[in-house]
C-alpha cells in the first residue's frame, strides 16, 4: 500500500515553545497526570464520517475537499482507501480509536443483503489493518437519518416496514461493533422527534423508540456485546423537536422505560449549545446521575444557529470538561472528535491541523483541570457552602430523617433566617483564569 499523506510525518510532541504547524504544543502521550499517562485519560478517537467522508459539501455548495484517495467514489475500492487513509491519519497522530456508522464504510446497496456483505467485506479488510497496531474500535452506530426513508425518523417513524428496516441496520451495526471490539453503541435520534404535533402520536413514537433499543440490548447482550449503549442528546436539526433534547431528558426517558441499567450519555459539546446549555452543565447532569459514558469532542459557533461541528479551540471549555471528566473518575467510552474542518480548510495538510487543534486544546484543559483539581479552592469553597447540611437540622434533611413538622417548628423559633453564604462567584471565576493564565 503507498503512502496516502505523502508530506505528513508523525506528529511529535514539542512543547509549548515549537512553532512546527505539524506537531503537538500539549499533548504528550505518555506525560503523567494525576497518576496517569495523557493518552488513558484522553482516550481520542477518529470520526470516519468526518474525517474520511465528509468534504465540504454545505447546504449552499459541493464539495472542496478530494476524499476519494485515489479511488473512484462509490465504489468497494473507494471504501478500502478510506480505512488506509484513516488507519495512516490515526498512526501518523497516535490516535488509538475509531468511530463509524454503517453507511461511513460501504456505499448503500439498494438490497440490504448487499449492503450487509459488503460491510462483511470491508470489516474483515478493517480487522486486518488493526493486525499489529493498537487501534480499536470506540463505538458504532447505524445512520438512520440520511436516506428518504427515514424521514420521519427511524423508531419514531409512522411505518412499520421503515422501522422493521431500522431494526436490520441496528442488527448489524451491532454485530460489526462486536466483531470490531468495540467498547460501545450509540444511538443518535437524528430524525427522532417531528415537525408538528398536529401529525404526531408522541406517546406512541416514544414507546416505539424505547422498544427498539430494548430489543437491540437484547440482541447485543445475546452476541456477546458487553460494553455500554449510549444515547447521544440533540435538541433539535434536522427535527424542529427532538426526542432526545439534553441529558436530563434522555437520562428520564432511559428509567421511564427501563433502559437505565445499560445506556449512558455520549455528550457532544456543539449539542448541548444547541439545547441552550453548557458543555459542563450536560457532563454535570450525566454524571450526577452515573451516566456519564463518552464525549463528541468539538464545539459550535454561538454565532450561528446549527451544529457546526468545529475542532475545539476554546481551552476554558475544554478545562471545564476536564474537570467534570476527572472529578467523575474518567469515562467508560472516549474523546470523539466529530468534527471537521471548515469548508476553506480543504487540504490533506489541513485535516492534521485540525486534530493537532483539537488533541492540544483537550490536553491543555487535562492539565488545567488537574491543576484546579490540585489546587482544592474550588472544591474547598463548596465543601463550606453547603456546611449548613453536615451538621444539626442540616444533617436530618440529607439523611432523610426530618420531618415537615420538625422544618416547621424551627423556622418558628428562628423567625427570618439570615441570609445564605455569599456564592462568591467573581471570587471564584478568578481562581479559574489564574489556574488557566497565571
């Protein structure tokens, strides 16, 4: 097999200081922080819808980037260039996990039967490429958005030979998960939801979703998948109202039906924008509830109104998602970087760019967030906030073993309490950017 990146080397570490475009400035693989090395805290992966696939096409122009990597588009040579091209991008970044949804690797059949052998095909060309590296696969996922059939959705679909169809691609994304290793399945709604209730049975679309990924654990815990399903939230794009809005949603969605014990959250930073939250407040709700699983590593333009799925570059988000990453013990998925470059940015050179972007952006914020971490005011100053609760009448309300009667009987006694702590909130935005530019 040639070379597919002719004039990209391996990306090096340099340091801070290095002013080589192709190099790390902050990610050093194997840099200890807080008792581990940079690459098991920040396990990164490669988006091949992205990376691979996407080329600049916008709803207003066609592509201007080549991804055809030497061959001809459509076709089962073309796939095969795809997994060289990303198992050389991965090797040249140090980047040990992928991503994929079916369509990604094979170009639809119109007999699903031939789409199912020639993701036979290119999986077995995969799992030889992965002979002897240390690249796996993160998580698949099934597309059931792009085509026309699935444009009421694909569990939320009015048609049950569509939703039988949906069922078969989720059948074998499964499948090609297992045999690929991959640590976890993802379930993204991207036609989940609907454009008017006027047409709309939303009880019965609701339930119609929760059976379908019943039966997909079902199956996966039958062929031996023993990782975690994840349900990745968008409020809304494609859909006017998506099912899977933001964490807290999805998380009451998941026990509602029963589907708590084996689904967690894969956050994607641009989503939770979209939903009018912050990045660090949808990774807060995941984990406070043990739900926490994977991350979609980007970010969005607050400018605009649609999921541009930028690579990161903002060091205070990323710090922020750090910190919520490692005060929560780390992830049982990975970093996936669902991003791509901007339609000017259309140059081989340029996709290196963009993960070098992205690697240093997330492990700057590791080293800040470790250091805030390290430092204790932030966690020091809430400790005593909330002291109040720890002891006395404070302590009864957190266990459980007050009564509205005795609440009552205090407030009479009392008459107006003073009021609360100062939030210090200033106080504390100064510690962050002196941890961040001190």
């Amino acid at each position: 097999m040639s070379e597919i990146f002719k004039n990209i080397p391996p990306i090096q570490y340099k340091g801070a200081n290095s002013t080589d475009p192709l190099a790390f400035k902050y990610y050093d693989a194997e840099r200890v922080v807080l008792g581990k090395p940079m690459k098991e805290h920040l396990p990164f992966a490669m988006a091949w819808w992205h990376n691979l696939c996407a080329a600049g096409t916008d709803m207003f122009g066609r592509d201007t980037a080549d991804k055809s990597f030497g061959a001809e588009k459509g076709t089962m040579a073309h796939a095969k260039a795809k997994v060289d091209a990303g198992f050389e991008c991965m090797q040249k970044l140090g980047i040990r996990y992928f991503c994929f949804h079916d369509v990604d690797l094979v170009p639809e059949a119109d007999d699903i039967k031939e789409t199912n052998r020639r993701l036979d095909e290119i999986t077995d060309y995969i799992l030889e490429k992965m002979q002897g590296t240390d690249i796996r696969c993160l998580w698949g996922t099934a597309n059931m958005f792009s085509n026309p059939r699935f444009m009421n959705g694909a569990g939320s679909t009015n048609s049950a030979d569509v939703y039988c169809f949906a069922a078969a691609q989720i059948k074998k994304a499964l499948e090609l998960t297992v045999k690929l290793g991959g640590r976890g399945y993802v379930f993204w709604g991207g036609r989940e939801g609907y454009e008017t209730l006027l047409n709309t049975d939303m009880k019965r679309e609701q339930e119609n979703i929760a059976r379908l990924m019943r039966m997909a654990v079902d199956y996966g815990r039958s062929i031996g998948f023993t990782g975690d399903f994840y349900i990745e939230p968008k409020p809304k794009e494609p859909m006017k109202h998506q099912y899977d809005f933001d964490a807290a949603t999805a998380i009451g969605f998941l026990r509602q039906y029963g589907l708590d014990k084996d689904f967690k959250m894969n956050i994607e930073a641009n989503h939770a924008t979209l939903a009018g939250h912050t990045f660090q407040h949808e990774l807060r709700v995941s984990a406070i509830n043990g739900m926490l699983g994977s991350i979609d590593a980007n970010q969005g333009d607050l400018l605009l109104g649609w999921d541009t799925d930028e690579f990161p570059q903002n060091v205070y988000d990323t710090t922020m998602c750090m910190y919520e990453v490692l005060k929560a013990g780390g992830l049982t998925g990975g970093f996936n970087f669902d991003a791509k470059n901007r339609r000017p940015s259309y140059t081989a050179e340029d996709i290196f760019h963009g993960f070098i972007l992205g690697m240093d952006t997330f492990a700057l914020g590791l080293l800040k967030a470790a250091a805030l971490i390290e430092d204790g005011r932030l966690d020091a100053f809430v400790k005593e906030r909330y002291a109040s609760f720890d002891e006395g009448v404070g302590k009864r309300i957190s266990d459980g073993t007050a009564t509205l009667e005795e609440l009552a009987a205090r407030a009479e006694e009392m008459g107006a309490p003073a009021l609360p702590s100062s939030g210090r909130q200033e106080y504390l935005q100064s510690i962050v950017n002196g941890i961040l530019f001190g």
